[in-house]
C-alpha cells in the first residue's frame, strides 16, 4: 500500500512534473547526503561492530563478559535521544558530523550481535589448520575467521544502512539535509505532496539497491566439513595490546552510553524542582509495552513465512518477496503514515486511528528485523533432520511446523526482541496512526523536546531506554545462548 501510495502521488500531475522534481539539483544533493551518510554509517559499524564482538568473544579482553552487555545497551537508546543528549551538551556537532557520530553510536549492535553469535558458533579448528600450515594472527582473522562471520556482518550492516536512510529524528536534531528531513518539510511547506512521493520512490530505489549490493557482498561462511562437534576456538592473547583494546573499548562506551547517561541525568536533576507527572509517565509506558508487544508479534508471524522461503527455496521470487519486504524498511515513517492514513479515512474508515491500523505500519517499517532474523535461523537448522521428517511421512507444512520452526525458536525470539525494542522507539508512524489521547513514551518525549521542555522530557526518554533495554539484553541473552543450545544438542545426550 505505501507503494503503490508513492507512485500514484509520484505520477498524479504527469510525468513531465515527475521527471522535473527527478532533476532537481536538491534532488541530487539529497541523494548525495544520504547515501554518502549512510555508506559512512554502515562502514564504521562493521568495523566497530566486528571488532567489538571479536573482543568480547575470542579475546582475553578483561571484563569481556560485563562489557559484552554494555556494548549492546546502545540498542535501546533512540537516535533523537541520542541526538537531543548531544545538540543539548555539545551544538557544534550539528552537521554531516555529529549525524553520522550518533547514528553510528547507536546502530554499531546491529552488527555486534549477529557477529558474536556467529563467531560462538563457528568451528576453531579451521583456524588451527590455518595457523598450522603457517599463517599468522592477522591473516588468520582476515581468511578465516573474517570470512566465517562474513554473512552475519553484512546482514548486519543492510540493517544498519536501511536505518539511517529511514532515520528521521536525529538528522532532524542535528540539521543534516536528507530525504527523510527533504519529505518531512516538503510534506508540511506545500499542499502539493507530488515533490514529496517523488522523493520518496528515490529513496525506495536506493533502498533497493542498497539491498542487492549486500546479497551480492554477501558469499558463504566457510563452514566445517567434519562430523561431530565443532572444535571450541583458542582464547587469543592481546599481549601488551591489551590495554589499548580496553581503552578503545571504554571509549566506545564512553560515546554511546556516557554522554546519554550523563546529559539525562543532568536534566533530570535540572528538571527535579518542578517534579514528575508520574501518572501520565506510567500511562505512556504502558501504552508503549501494549503495542510494542503486538506489533513484535505480528510482525514476526509475518515474517516466518518469508524467512523460510528465503533460507530454504531461493529462487528469483523468494529474492524479489524478500527484496520487497527490505524496501519497506527504508521507507520514512512519515509516508507509511500519510499511505495508511489515507487507506484508513478513505477505504477502511472503522480502522482509522486503531490499533490494527497501528500494527500495520509497525509490520511495514520493521518487517526486515524479523526476517533476517528467522532467515538467518532457519539457515542454521540442519537441513537433514527435515529430510529425516519428510521421508517419515511428514509433509513440508507439517515438517516446518514440528521441526524447522523449534531449531529456529532462538532466532525468532531474537527477532521478536529486536523488532519490541525498535518499535518501541519509533516515532513518525506513531505521531500519525496512533488512537486519540494515546501517547507513547516516544510520543511524550517528542512534545516536550519540540516545546523546548527539555527538563521535562529526561524522565520519559529514561523510561524509555530503560524500557528498550530489557529486549536489549533479552536479544544479547538469546544470541549468546542459543551456540550453547546447539552444542548440546549435537553432544549426543539426546534424540
């Protein structure tokens, strides 16, 4: 619907207007920003992402454990909080700059996780091939270890790039020009909305694009060939790079957590003589819980059937299905919004301003989070044990169901995780579709940042990271088990 929404608006003054708005200078110039934003954005948080979990996974990083948990908080801290934190301590970092610096801050787990999970999972003996027939540490991470979490970082980094170009908050906070920011004002300064759905087809085909070069980038994790269980990898010694790697790790923490935790704090207490409404910052976050909650479920029951197709029948339409569903992601809140708004009050008045309406904006946006992950998962279950099923009389349904579906059980917990907390910091989709007199702590947190109460508003946003860091630590709990969950099954203490 928000496609065909697009392209109706795009085209419904001609095609002479529409190839007009395409060649606009701005046009170019947004197209510039935000994809050079976002190429910067998932550059940095592969490689902080990939090193952060190799530290905290294959390392003698010391307090490897407590730090794994605070690498991956970040998660639950929304870009405009993060945003507000930063324009609020520091406004010089307003521009290309401080956009980048906060996205970036916040968006590194992405692939942190992933990555951790799949160097659990991964087999230490091809490593000790590798260093036996000579090789040395370095190439040992770039050959082997690099290219066995390959897939889980680049997984990663899609998310990561199709978040900052439907990021709307923070390039808003720190005045950095992109198509979100170009849609929002061209939205609000005209009744024209052609300029606007124009704009946001280019967005849907960068999207697009963003999404093929990373299944191209993509490959295979190099995978054992033995049987039995996998060989646990050595711990590597850092040596005297130890305290460097701890520091550039403090450091880490210092940029993602520390200036949040601190300029909240100082609003808080800036903000304490004139009290808390805790009544209505109860309501707020009840609300968020409610419709965090189904919105995670319901888009993770979508998002099953895809993920399977996509990790068991590849093929040009699972490619083209999956594809679509990523495209989604990359839309601005704003315009799945005005596309639903418009289903709502002209086609389905009885869900206009409902939660089921609600619900499928949150299934748009966020419908990738799920996927990547079931996909991921399912990838991850032993095909054989399907084929056992099969050719004991199963059908593929019934196979799916009883055997495919609990393997993957910690993947779709991870995803459900992943796409609570996201929901629960959304903000566009929500200011549009949300019930009357509904507000959630993002909702609350936004009134008061844009009437300049800042005092006012550190009690929601900390409620509000405080909320989005339980399925933080729940996804971070889920991934690091799930490698122990599969060992033991593979131990031979049971069918």
């Amino acid at each position: 619907m928000p496609l065909v929404y697009l392209v109706v608006r795009a085209l419904d003054s001609g095609f002479p207007a529409f190839f007009t708005v395409l060649t606009r200078p701005r046009t170019a110039e947004l197209l510039a920003r935000s994809a050079g934003l976002a190429a910067a954005v998932t550059a940095a948080c592969v490689v902080v992402g990939v090193l952060a979990a190799w530290l905290v996974v294959r390392t003698n990083l010391p307090g490897r454990r407590p730090a794994a948990v605070l690498l991956a908080l970040p998660l639950a801290v929304p870009s405009y909080v993060a945003g507000f934190t930063w324009i609020s301590e520091a406004p010089a970092t307003a521009g290309f700059w401080g956009a980048f610096g906060v996205l970036a801050s916040v968006s590194y787990p992405y692939v942190m996780l992933p990555v951790a999970a799949a160097l659990r999972a991964a087999d230490g003996g091809l490593e000790e091939v590798a260093r036996s027939l000579g090789y040395g540490r370095a190439r040992v991470f770039a050959g082997v270890t690099l290219r066995q979490v390959w897939p889980a970082a680049t997984a990663g980094g899609l998310l990561v790039a199709l978040y900052v170009l439907s990021d709307f908050g923070a390039v808003s906070l720190m005045r950095y020009d992109t198509f979100t920011l170009g849609i929002y004002t061209s939205y609000r300064g005209t009744f024209n909305r052609t300029p606007a759905a124009v704009l946001g087809c280019v967005l849907v085909a960068l999207a697009a694009l963003v999404t093929w070069v990373e299944a191209r980038a993509r490959g295979r994790a190099a995978r054992r060939v033995g049987r039995g269980v996998g060989r646990a990898p050595a711990v590597v010694r850092l040596g005297w790079t130890r305290p460097f790697w701890a520091a550039g790790t403090l450091a880490v923490l210092a940029v993602s957590l520390g200036v949040p935790a601190y300029s909240l704090t100082h609003w808080m207490v800036v903000g304490s003589s004139l009290g808390v409404d805790l009544p209505d910052l109860a309501a707020a976050a009840a609300v968020t819980l409610q419709v965090a909650g189904l919105g995670a479920v319901v888009t993770t029951l979508l998002a099953v059937p895809v993920g399977v197709l996509a990790a068991r029948h590849r093929g040009w339409g699972t490619a083209a299905l999956e594809n679509a569903a990523y495209a989604g992601h990359a839309l601005p809140g704003i315009t799945v919004g005005l596309a639903l708004v418009f289903l709502g009050a002209r086609l389905l008045p009885g869900l206009y301003q409902q939660v089921p309406l609600l619900l499928a904006g949150y299934a748009v946006l966020f419908l990738p989070l799920a996927v990547g992950a079931v996909r991921t998962a399912v990838a991850a279950a032993p095909p054989e044990l399907e084929e056992v099923s099969r050719s004991l009389g199963r059908g593929r349904a019934a196979t799916t169901a009883a055997v495919t579906l609990p393997l993957a059980a910690p993947g779709l917990a991870a995803g459900a995780a992943l796409v609570f907390l996201t929901i629960a910091k959304e903000l566009p989709v929500t200011l549009m579709l949300r019930p009357t007199g509904v507000d959630t702590l993002a909702v609350r947190l936004w009134s008061h940042t844009g009437a300049g109460q800042f005092a006012a508003a550190a009690p929601y946003a900390i409620a509000l990271v405080i909320l989005a860091a339980v399925p933080a630590l729940v996804l971070n709990r889920v991934l690091r088990g799930s490698t122990t969950l599969r060992s033991a099954d593979n131990s031979g203490g049971g069918p």
